[in-house]
C-alpha cells in the first residue's frame, strides 16, 4: 500500500505516481491507503493503477481524533464506491478504435468526397474537382486514390457526395 501518514494529506503530498513505479519495482499489486479530504485523489489513484484502496469510513468528520477529518461520511464514502466503478468502466483496454458510441458522431464529423465544382461528363477527375465536407455518410476522404484519373459517367453538380459509381474505372 502506497500510504502519506499525514492526517489529512495534502493533495500535492499523495504522490500518485509512485503507485505504478512501485508496481513496476515489486512486481506486486500496489494499493492506496488515502488520508486526503474528498474522493478525487482517491479516484485519482485508481487510475493510476491502485487496485487496492483504503478510505477509512466515520459518521461524523467532526469526531475527535486524527483520522475522522481525512474520513469519509457514509455518503461520500458511497460516492466514492460509485466514482470509482465508474473510472474503472472508463479505462478500457488500452487499444485505440472507435467506441460504439461515436458511430452516430462519426457520420456528422468525418467527412465524404464531394464535388469542388461541377464535373462535366466525360473528364477525368482531378485533385482541383473534388473536396472533402461533412457528413461522413459517402466515400471517405483518404480514398481520393481510387477516384482520381476516373472519367465522370455524367455531369455531377458542385456539392455533390462522390460514389465509385459515378465514374468510370
């Protein structure tokens, strides 16, 4: 357990950071035994790799003694329970894809190959013919390659989200 014995502690005392360092040294799981106010730095620990964590629990932080004021209340201390549920969920496996979640964004943000101006039938599409605009919904951007030196099967108007269909292999 990775501990500050100061009563409370200083959020800048807690030191985080050596939690994975001790975990790296020791090969061990390395645990937080927390004595600041509040529950973000012990949020904050299980995100820096704390898989163990100490909080002691009061029913009044006002008690006597050295531990009540860097205690947690039975309501904080089950905010902190949710909190850090919650962080766990949020730390996911570390592989960079996209969420399930951004799909719908992904539509409105990425954008499509769209036509600069009109394409007049029969021209071989060119860099200066074809732009990139949101939505994301056609052909994305870095497939500029499979279009340009295509011939334009018919005239497409400006703005127009560009398909493969559109021209001629």
């Amino acid at each position: 357990m990775h501990c500050v014995s100061e009563y409370p502690t200083p959020p800048a005392d807690a030191n985080l950071r050596k939690i994975p360092a001790l975990a790296e040294r020791f090969g061990v799981p390395v645990g937080f035994s927390d004595h600041t106010l509040g529950v973000e730095i012990a949020l904050a620990s299980v995100a820096a790799g704390a898989c163990i964590l100490e909080k002691h629990l009061t029913l009044d932080c006002a008690m006597p003694g050295p531990d009540h004021q860097a205690s947690a209340e039975p309501e904080e201390f089950a905010a902190l329970v949710s909190g850090i549920r919650m962080v766990e969920a949020s730390l996911g496996d570390g592989d960079k894809r996209p969420a399930d979640s951004e799909r719908d964004t992904a539509r409105v943000a990425r954008r499509s190959l769209v036509a600069a101006a009109t394409i007049p039938e029969g021209s071989r599409l060119t860099p200066e013919m074809v732009t990139a605009r949101r939505p994301g919904t056609g052909l994305p951007a870095d497939r500029i390659g499979e279009l340009l030196g295509r011939k334009a099967l018919g005239e497409v108007p400006a703005g127009t989200i560009l398909t493969l269909e559109m021209f001629a292999p």
